[in-house]
C-alpha cells in the first residue's frame, strides 16, 4: 500500500546553515524513500544536492530567490507541474516564510492534504521573537494556513500542549525527531584534537554545537562558565556552530573582556568526520536555550554517550529520570550550578551517566521515527485507523 503514496517533502532551505530541518527532512526523507515514493521541494539545496544524488533522493529545487512577495511565483510554478494523484500528500516543514504559504496555499486551493511540522517556530519565545512582524503574518495568513492542515506535527508533548493552546481545531500528532546514530567503526576509530585546530592539553571538554543565536542562551553560558571558573580549571568550553547575524561578536567581546580566552574555543561550524572529532573527543554536551521544541543536537550529543546539561526551555526533562544528564532553568545561576556539578563528577559516576546518555539515544532512531510518519500518511490518506500518537 505504501507503494501507491506519493510524499513530497517541502523545505524552504535544505542546506546545512539553515539548522535542525534541514537535517530532519533530509534523514526521515532517506528513510522514507525506501518505504513510499517521495520527492523533496526546497528553495535552496545547496551543499546537500550531491549526497542526495548519490542515493537516488530526487530534490526539485527552485533556486534561492529574492522574493517580497507573500508567495514564490518559481516554487509555484513548479507545483502546478508536478504529478498529483489521490493519495498525494505535501508534507511541508515550517512556518512563516513565503515558500511556506505557497505551498499551503496550493494545497488549499487543490484540495491536497497537507501536514505541517513547524519545528518549534509556534513556541513561545519564538512567537516573541519579532513579535509585531509575526502578529501581522499571523492575520494575513498564517492563522488561515495551519487550520487548513489536516494535520500539525509536534516533535514533543510540550510542544503539542503549545500548538493545542492556540486553539486551531486540528489534530496534533506528536512524532519525535531522529538522530542518525554513530556507526561501530566511527566509536572505534581515532580521532585527533589537532586536526580540527584544537590543542590535545589533556583538559576535559564541555561541547555546543548549533547556531550562534541568542535564543541559544550561550551568554547565559559564559556568564556562568565566569562565575564557575574556580570549579573547572580541568575543562574547557568549546562552541561549535554556524553564525547568525553579530551575535558571535558579543561572545567573543565577553570572552576576552572576562579573560576567558584559555578556557573558551570558538570553532566555527564542522561537519562530517571533523563533527565526529569534536563529539568523540567531548565529555559533556551543553544547550543552554531559552526554547526549543526538541533539541536535535541533545538527542545526537546522547549517541555519542555525551550526558547532558539543557534547560527547561526544551522537552528533555527525561535526561534527570534517566540519569543521562541535567535539566535545569535557563539562566546563569541555575547553569552555573550545573556546571559546578559536572566539576565534581567522579569517574564511576560519569560512566554510568555516559551509558544511559547512549541508551537513552536509542528511542530516537530514524527507522521507527519514519515507520511512524508511514502510518501518520496512511491515516490521512484513510487507509488505516488513527494512530495512538495524534490527538
């Protein structure tokens, strides 16, 4: 049956600067191109567009574009030439952007069901972030939009609970985000400091990695790592990530105005085997978010046995039943206490923290996530009954 639906995977950008969706349509699609017939629709596929040859994953991509515009009139057209049969769905992955509205308006208009996944971006910090800007949106189009879903897709219960709250009167099915697990020989293999510009001093390593945001919290971060210093003189802080706008310029001015430049590396951002490096090579990971839906890097930090410090601001309070890490609130003293913890970890104690960080990484597995989505299509298409995850 899964043979006869037709999925098409829509993303405004596909490449790695644009964070955690690119990574998630990218490896579910991987997943599910084995399973139903699937193409993707992006704006921009740059960096990604040769992997994705190489395994026979068919990208459509509009080319990036200067658009002011509610609507792309390129990613439009190239929706009016596609091959629609009853048991099509548009999967579509955020919100906001005029790439989004064209292709919920092109569904409603078409009678074609679609689901959202708006990756976090209905939360409340983010729906705080630009408010005005988004409040116009919101009444023009977007409000409008989401009620012609059929369904909006969740990666958490808190972020269910958000969407739920805005009273859309569309279902809500709660799929969480995967992680691409470590292979055996990439566990085993060794990898060298040096080779991604990092002295080997023997200090321990607390790792970030994601966008340079302030929505991240890394302020919050050095400001604790400040006041926590006579704590961690075994340890340094490593920052690893893509720069979004100056923000990175203010960390940096508080690192060397504090004289935190012996403790504290910023790497700029690393992919493939030089992230492998990094990952292997750290013993503790750290999100200190104001939000976040999910926390893609928290559950791939966990896969590589990396406990974990986070906040409040993401769904992962299950790190503190598990014993694989610390969810605490997102500011300096509650940070800060963390890290004074983790200061006076013993090695029995971080063994078995680094065990149950790994197993824990097992629940998010990309081959159940997408036997999920699998079952969610069916559903929407009518096929079968509605699955226990959608409410």
């Amino acid at each position: 049956m899964n043979n006869n639906i037709h999925i098409y995977q829509t993303v405004n950008d596909l490449s790695y600067k644009s964070g955690g969706p690119s990574q998630t349509v990218f490896n579910l699609s991987k997943r599910l191109d084995k399973k139903l017939n699937l193409k993707i629709i992006t704006n921009n596929g740059k960096d990604i567009l040769n992997i994705t040859k190489k395994i026979n994953l068919e990208v459509i991509e509009g080319g990036v574009q200067r658009n002011i515009l509610l609507t792309i009139p390129k990613i439009n057209s190239i929706l009016q030439n596609l091959e629609i049969s009853q048991n099509t769905i548009f999967h579509d992955n955020g919100i906001w952007l005029p790439f989004n509205n064209t292709i919920s308006r092109f569904c409603f208009k078409n009678k074609i069901p679609n689901i959202i996944s708006t990756h976090g971006m209905l939360e409340p910090w983010s729906m705080e972030n630009k408010k005005n800007k988004k409040r116009v949106a919101w009444f023009i189009y977007q409000k409008n939009n989401l009620m012609s879903a059929k369904v909006i897709h969740a990666t958490s219960e808190m972020e269910a609970k958000n969407i739920l709250n805005l009273n859309l009167g569309v279902p809500v099915a709660i799929i969480p985000n995967g992680v691409k697990m470590p292979k055996d020989y990439e566990l085993l293999k060794n990898y060298n400091l040096e080779s991604i510009g990092l002295k080997n001093d023997g200090r321990k390593i607390m790792l970030f990695t994601g966008r340079i945001h302030p929505k991240k919290g890394l302020l919050n971060l050095l400001k604790a790592w400040l006041c926590s210093s006579d704590y961690l003189k075994n340890w340094r802080l490593v920052i690893v990530g893509f720069t979004e706008g100056d923000h990175i310029k203010e960390l940096m001015n508080f690192t060397k105005k504090n004289n935190l430049e012996n403790s504290i590396d910023f790497l700029g951002p690393l992919i493939g085997d030089d992230l492998i490096n990094i990952y292997r090579n750290s013993d503790i990971f750290v999100l200190p978010t104001y939000s976040e839906n999910f926390g893609l890097v928290v559950a791939e930090a966990l896969s590589y046995g990396l406990p974990t410090i986070t906040t409040q601001g993401t769904p992962w309070s299950i790190l503190e039943k598990k014993n694989a890490g610390w969810w605490c609130k997102p500011t300096t003293e509650d940070i800060s206490k963390k890290l004074i913890t983790v200061s006076n970890l013993n090695d029995i104690d971080y063994l078995n923290m680094s065990k149950n960080a790994f197993k824990l990484s097992k629940n998010f597995n990309w081959d159940d996530i997408s036997s999920s989505f699998c079952e969610l299509y069916q559903w929407v298409l009518g096929f079968r009954q509605k699955p226990n995850f959608v409410i």
